[in-house]
C-alpha cells in the first residue's frame, strides 16, 4: 500500500537522522514498509574483513566506493538530458535501422551508447535504463511517489535538495571518504561546493544530495555574435561609403548611454594578442555617435549612406585614428573596444542600407535563436545587462547577484534594470530588433542566417557559428561570416570607483547547471552494493579519466598514439585529447555539426557530470574558433572580467551559488511566491511557452498597472511579495557564508 507523502517525508527524515555524519559505514534505511525490488538483494554482501598485515607490510590504501560492491550490480538508472534522444540507450528515431559510429561498431533501439557500455566496462556494473524521456525537472515529477523503483535519477536541482532535506536521496557528503575524486574537484571550486550545499544547520548541516552538472566549467558561456562581413562592408576602407540607394534611418528613441564630452579610458587587448594596453575615447573630439545622429535627425532625415559615413567619422576622431582603414576592429578586433552606443550607430547603419548588404528591401537588427520561444526570447535581457552594466540578469540562479555590501540582491527589484530593459524597447521602437521577436512570430536563427535577414544575436558560440559551414555559404557565396564579437565595454559599479568603471564584464560565466543526478534512498535501501555502486559512479565521473569519459566518450573516439597515450593540445591552460577524424566527420553528418547533439544522442556523453569544452571547440567552424580565441585572450589578459567560483574578497565578483539551502519552511513560503518565482504561472517564466515580463517590456514597453520603472519597482516589491522572496533568499545565503567561513575555509 502507498503511503501518504507526509508519512513516507517523516519517516525518511528519521532514517536519515540514523545515518552516521562522517563516512560511508553505515547503509541508508528506506522507511518502514518501503517495497524491495524483485532484483534487490537482501542479503549483506560487505566484502569480508582481510587478514591483519603482518608488521612489516604496507599499510593498505584507503578503499573507494568501487571497492566495495560486488561486480556485475545492477543499477536502475532513470537519468538522461530532456528528451528520449538524449538518455543513456538510443531512441527509434537515432538508432534507426541500426547505426555505425566511428567505433567500428554497430547500435540498435534499446542499446546503451558508448559511453555508458564503457561506465558499465570500467565500474563492472549493469545498468538498467528507466529514463522515461523527460526533462529533469519533469522526470523527477514521474518518480517521486515511487522512488523505490529507482536507483539514482535525474532531477532539478532545487527539488532535489528539498527532497533531499525530507529524507528522500543520500546525502553524499556522509560517503566523501570513499569518494576522492568527487571531494577533490569540491575542495577545488568552493562556489560549486556551496552551490550543492542543501543544508546548513542541524543534523544534515553540509549536506549534498546530487552530483552537479556542469556544460563547460569556469569559462564563458553566451557572447554576442554579428555578421562580420556586414560591418567590414560599412565601415572599412579609404574615403567616404557610397551605395547606390539606401534606406533613412527610421526615427531617434533611443538616447546616448555613454557621455556625451570628455574623455573615457579602457583596457584592450594589443591587436597582435600579445598584451593589453590602453584606449581613449575622445567625446571632446568626436562627440557622442548616438547624439550626432539624434540631432540630424531632429533636424530632418538621415539618409544610411549619410549614417554609415557619420560612424566612420566618429570612429576616426574618437579613437584618434587608432583602428585606421579597418574601423570594423572596433567591434571585431583582437583590440575592439565598442560600447552599446556604438553599437546602436552600427545597427541604425545596417537596418538602413539592406540593399548593399543583402540586396533586399529589409535586414532585421538584433534577433534571438528562436524569436517565439521564450526560453530563447530571455536572451534579449541577457544581452541588455552586458550592453548596460546592470548585474543579475544572467545569474546563475533567478535574477541574484552578490553585491559590493556582501549581501544578496535581485535584479528585478532594481531601478537599473528597468532603465535597460527601457533602452531595449527604444531599439524595438527603432526597428533595430528583429519584427518576429518583437510580435513573437516563428523566426529562428536558421533562416535568419540562411536568407541574410539578421545581423546579431547573444548566444552560444559553438552551435550558432556552425551555421558558417550549413548556412551561410550553402549556395556557393563566399565572404559571408558570422563570428563571436568582444564583449561591450559598459559602466560597471563594482565598489572600486563610486562613479563606476568603464571596463568589460560578463556575467555569463559557467558554474553549476539547474539539472542532477542523485541517489534513491528507497531504491538502494538494504542494499550495500546498489549503494556503493552508485556512489562510485558519480566518483568516477569527476576523475580526471572520467571527466574526459563524460566529455568525449569512450577512447574510441580519440585519437591516440603508439604507444595508447592521447593526442593532445592545449586548450585554456591544460592538455586535452584530440577527436579522431572519423568523429568529426560523423559529428557534421549526423548532427549538422552540433557538438551536443552529437554527444547526447549518439555517444550518450555531456548528460551529466563534468563536460570539458574542449571536444567542443574541436567541432566550432573555424570562425567561431577565431572568435573565440580573441574573447579568451581578452580573458586571458584581465580586460574581461568575469564572477568567480571563489568567494572573494569584493564580493561583487563572487558568483552566486546555483541553488541556495533555504530550509524546508522557508521553501514552503517560497513556492507560494508565485507571481515572482519561475513557477510557470508567474510573471518571470523561462520556459519555452512561458512568460516573462522583462521581455514583454523589451518587446512591447510597459502595460496594464506597470506603467513606468516606478510602478514596476513598486509592484516587484509588494504586490508580488519581492521583499519577502530577497529577504528568505538573503537568509540562505548568509546561513551559507557562515558554513563556508566556518566549515570550509579554514579546512
């Protein structure tokens, strides 16, 4: 008989209590009654006790958690990415009639992919797939009334926790002692440690429930992407831009962001990458781009032709002829130095002269992968934190930022937000973002690039640039680029200057993902095997073969030498494999070049765990390494800056925590919020068809009772209860301050 779920929560909150605080020694409980699975021995298969050593013998080594279970477990795995293509065994529509990868061998409906053959060759355990094709967070939702049917799962990760807390998964930092590899990579990033943290007082005090997920690890993850050709057709070059008809520039809303006089100061990198140096922009010389064409506009019209040659112009006197003849390095160059009001010159430029860069009648400005997605849409706020210096919009979790006082703030509780999100709706207003994101209409990156409609997008470098290879040259034209541009130079207030610093940030910096893998306390419960199996998966995941395993697949598709080492290159610091041929090959035929297509649904790699970057940057076209490669020069040199997965001594660079321990009660009152919380039915969704009114405003302005920043703020704050979400937020995470600064710092 089914237990009520307040019944099952209590009596596993007491079988957790049972477990002993330090070590692995102890078997965790199901609670009473719990159903044992047909396959589920019950029987106490601990290894037995070896031989005292005599005096002279060497000490024997620490044993892990692949030491202690008998080989040939089985293990019940219900964990995959977020569909049926993308769990561990192939799906009807990968595998078809049967498929041959670069390994020689030959998969069927139902097989597990390479790399799960391989977890399965390496540990000596048989997995049983029971992933039914969800979403994390969905999955989670077909198990959680019958854990007892599973062995480890994939879910949210603040689910997760909350059902860790309540006496439902193993707690894993009680078993870190056999687990090297996972505490040494904990050890080794302490914002991943804290962001896994699911308690922080009491019995469960650090307390960690699920193995994180992370696609790609301290290193960017969104940068703005133009097409290249575009811009070195407008503004390259001697003398003035002709054109033999042009559009006007449409009409003035948007207002100049940087000054307007006087002198601002950045650092860039040298045009040849070999260090950074300074840049002066010179407004008492060239004045500001923005209020130079706002005032020819006030004063009649603006032809494109006429805009083009202002911005060449403005570039020359402002930087003082730094960039020469090839003006277009002011975006694109190793030594770019652009700010949002240069870039609104540039996009006035390219919306008004369509017929010399695309030869139609219309060239759509910013637009987003899919402009009727939401999950894509949010992107347009994402680009405007960077463009405006406005911290919180591309958190790792909701809109939370660290700021320089040490505590918690929420972006939509912030004036600063909103004074952005009003200057993306001038850009809306002006037509320089795409018509289908504004109206919400079915456009996508495909064809924006395949037609030559739009010029730019924030987004991933890696899946977007590939269209250089499947899109952009596919009916034989050349010269056309699509390529990662620098980051913008903005007005950050990092606490260093009280009137700011003009510098480069970005806050889309890789940490901890939202999705996880945790372990059925019901599901291996009287079973030691199931337990210490699991367990020496998620270990073996964070080894350093194992992160290669989980980034890569099996060796198999790396490429080796004669002697069975890898073939190697330098990427970020660190020697990493190098792809074999074949799988190159197999990557653009199979998965048109999407290295994460690829990797989940042909080799079942990159589901969970630790993915290296390196295997995708192996498969980025040749243009999305190039720019690519000058971002993490920029990087690399300290002219950009980016939140750390440290806590820090400003922690205004410190990154917010994926999920925060709130505890059980404080959760309750959080998921009451909804109006605030990304529930679905609140205001600031990020699902596909959800909604989200940081976008609405980009797109439309504001409406209904919203109707100015003030109102906004005000109804942020009280009507949908902001206060009381920050305040419970900023609870947990001082509670998590104090367990760092007590329990990790110091050790």
């Amino acid at each position: 008989m089914k237990k009520s779920k307040l019944l099952v929560s209590l009596l596993l909150s007491v079988a957790m209590l049972a477990t002993t605080a330090c070590g692995g020694n102890k078997l965790p409980e199901g609670p009473a009654g719990t159903p044992t699975p047909s396959n589920q021995s019950s029987t106490d298969t601990t290894p037995a006790t070896k031989s005292t050593p005599t005096p002279t013998a060497t000490p024997e080594p620490q044993k892990t958690a692949a030491d202690l279970f008998t080989k040939g477990t089985s293990l019940r795995l219900a964990c995959g990415y977020n569909s049926a293509k993308t769990g561990l065994t192939f799906s009807a529509d990968v595998a078809k009639d049967g498929i041959t990868l670069p390994d020689g061998k030959t998969y069927h409906t139902g097989d597990l992919k390479p790399t799960w053959v391989e977890v399965q060759n390496i540990l000596g355990i048989k997995i049983e797939d029971k992933y039914q094709g969800n979403s994390a967070t969905n999955e989670f939702k077909y198990w959680n009334t019958h854990l007892y049917d599973v062995d480890m799962l994939t879910g949210n990760a603040g689910t997760l926790t909350e059902y860790g807390n309540n006496g439902a998964l193993v707690n894993l930092a009680d078993y870190f002692d056999v687990m090297p590899s996972f505490k040494a990579y904990l050890d080794a990033n302490p914002i991943v440690r804290l962001s896994i943290t699911g308690s922080t007082t009491g019995a469960n005090k650090g307390a960690v429930y699920f193995a994180p997920y992370f696609d790609g690890v301290n290193d960017i993850e969104r940068m703005p992407l133009m097409r290249a050709d575009w811009v070195e057709k407008l503004l390259d070059g001697s003398g003035k831009f002709t054109a033999k008809t042009s559009k006007n520039v449409n009409k003035a809303v948007y207002t100049p962001y940087m000054p307007t006089s006087g002198k601002v100061t950045v650092d860039v990198v040298k045009a040849d990458g070999s260090g950074a140096e300074k840049v002066t922009k010179n407004y008492d010389e060239a004045r500001n781009i923005v209020e130079k064409m706002n005032q020819a506009l006030s004063a009649g019209t603006l032809t494109g032709v006429d805009a083009v040659n202002m911005l060449r112009d403005y570039i020359d006197k402002a930087y003082n002829g730094y960039y020469g003849t090839k003006r277009s390095d002011l975006f694109l160059g190793q030594n770019a130095a652009w700010d949002a009001d240069e870039l609104v010159a540039l996009l006035r430029c390219v919306v008004a002269n369509p017929q010399t860069l695309n030869g139609t009648d219309s060239i759509q400005g910013i637009f987003s992968r899919e402009d009727a997605n939401n999950q894509r849409r949010v992107d347009m706020y994402k680009l405007a934190g960077i463009l405006f210096g406005v911290r919180g919009l591309e958190s790792r979790a909701d809109y939370l930022f660290v700021g320089t006082d040490g505590q918690l703030h929420d972006a939509r509780l912030e004036e600063d937000t909103y004074v952005a999100l009003e200057r993306m709706h001038a850009l809306a207003e002006e037509g320089l973002i795409s018509e289908s994101f504004i109206n919400s209409s079915d456009e996508k990156s495909t064809t924006m690039l395949e037609n030559d409609l739009g010029f730019m997008s924030y987004d991933y470098n890696q899946t977007q640039t590939a269209y250089n290879k499947t899109k952009l040259n596919q009916n034989g034209q050349t010269g056309e680029k699509y390529i990662a541009a620098m980051v913008p130079v903005a007005r950050w207030y990092d606490g260093t200057d009280a009137n700011g610093v003009y510098m480069r940030f970005t806050e889309s910096w890789r940490s901890v993902k939202t999705d996880a893998w945790a372990i059925s306390i019901e599901g291996v419960a009287g079973n030691e095997d199931k337990l210490y199996a699991a367990l020496a998966l998620i270990d073996y995941a964070y080894s350093e073969k194992g992160q290669i395993l989980m980034s890569y697949g099996p060796d198999a598709f790396i490429k080796t030498k004669a002697d069975g080492s890898y073939e190697t290159f330098m990427f970020n610091g660190k020697e990493m494999p190098v792809i074999t041929d074949a799988t190159y090959e197999a990557l653009w035929n199979l998965a048109g070049g999407s290295y994460t297509d690829f990797a989940r649904q042909y080799l079942g790699s990159t589901l969970s765990f630790v993915k290296s970057q390196a295997f995708e940057y192996q498969c980025t076209h040749e243009v999305g390494r190039e720019g690519a490669s000058k971002i993490s020069t920029a990087i690399a040199l300290g002219t950009i800056k980016h939140p750390e997965l440290a806590v820090t001594s400003n922690p205004w660079y410190t990154s917010v925590p994926t999920v925060l321990p709130n505890t059980t009660v404080e959760t309750t009152k959080l998921n009451e919020l909804t109006e605030i919380t990304n529930s679905g039915s609140g205001y600031f969704g990020t699902g596909k068809k959800q909604q989200n009114l940081l976008v609405d405003i980009i797109a439309k302005g504001y409406t209904g009772d919203i109707t100015n920043r003030a109102a906004a703020v005000k109804t942020l704050n009280e009507t949908w209860n902001g206060k009381i979400f920050i305040t419970l937020k900023q609870s947990a995470w001082k509670r998590l301050v104090d367990f760092y600064n007590s329990d990790i710092a110091n050790k």
